[in-house]
C-alpha cells in the first residue's frame, strides 16, 4: 500500500459486477460510468439537467412492486437507456420503468427527458398514465418509494441571531 502523506487515507470505490452502471452528478455536468474490466470507465459526461448532486448505482434500481391497487410514483428521470427509464423518487431510491410498458402509456407529443419531473401510475405491473411535470416548484425534493402521493417536503428556515458583545 502506498503512504500519501497529502492524502494518507484513499477514498474507498465502491465495486459493482462487470457491466454495472453508474451515473454521478456532480460539478454541474451527469457522469455515466460502467464497469469495465474490473474498472470504472467514463462512458459519456452530460449536462446536469437539474438533477440533484449525488452517486447514483443503477444496478441497484428496483421494479415497481406490481399491486392491484393503483399507485403513482413522481420523480426526476435519472437515466433512460435501451431497456429502462431510470426514476428518482427519493434520496437514495431509483425505480426502473420498463420501457416497452412505457411505450404503451406514453402519448406520441410527450416528451420525456433526463432532469424532468414526471408521475408515472401503475397498476397491476400495467403503467397506466405517464405525465410530466412542468414544474419542479411543487416538488422540494422527490417523493419518497413508498408513498403513491405526491408530497411537499418542507426545509426548516435558517435564522441569524445578531450576536453583540459584551460591554465592560
């Protein structure tokens, strides 16, 4: 092991299996890796799109539970591929979206694209409705996996106290 002493302690990587994804937003532009021979590979460096900072591992994305009751998942669009619409519904929580069931769903003049909101309503493994939301301003943060509602997630205010010295 090599001693850095700028640096002593190496940030650790996480590893996935051969192949895994990853998409990484940080310093204002979407970094897509892959692993690749036991490495990760930049395949493509994108603009942001709004999308929140963070590491995002696709290969830990779930499917949507199917469920006879209707639910309705809302987020930013991650990610979308050849197979699947990756979905951002909460901090650390992506749903993938099969994407020939989106197909059925989605009407011609919409148009989805990575960073933009939208509501997907699912129904017995069946996506009913796609929808996108022009707006992020209904949405502080994404809605979180569980729920089937959309929900505004209040940030405490910040308050400055004046603080004055003490007189002698």
């Amino acid at each position: 092991m090599n001693f850095d002493s700028k640096n002593p302690i190496k940030p650790m990587t996480l590893m996935k299996p051969e192949g895994s994804l990853k998409v990484a937003v940080l310093n204002g532009s979407r970094q897509l890796d892959q692993v690749i021979d036991g490495k990760w590979n930049t395949l493509k460096v994108l603009p942001e799109n709004g999308l929140p900072k963070g590491i995002y591992q696709l290969s830990d994305a779930i499917k949507p539970i199917p469920s006879k009751d209707e639910k309705t998942f809302s987020g930013q669009i991650l990610h979308v591929d050849n197979n699947y619409l990756y979905q951002l519904t909460g901090p650390n929580e992506i749903l993938k979206h099969d994407k020939h069931l989106l197909s059925k769903a989605v009407l011609p003049e919409t148009k989805l694209s990575v960073g933009q909101y939208c509501s997907i309503k699912c129904q017995a493994g069946k996506i009913l409705e796609v929808s996108k939301n022009l707006s992020s301003s209904s949405h502080n943060a994404p809605a979180p996996l569980a729920s089937h509602m959309q929900q505004d997630i209040k940030q405490p205010a910040l308050t400055m106290t004046k603080i004055s010295k003490p007189k002698m």
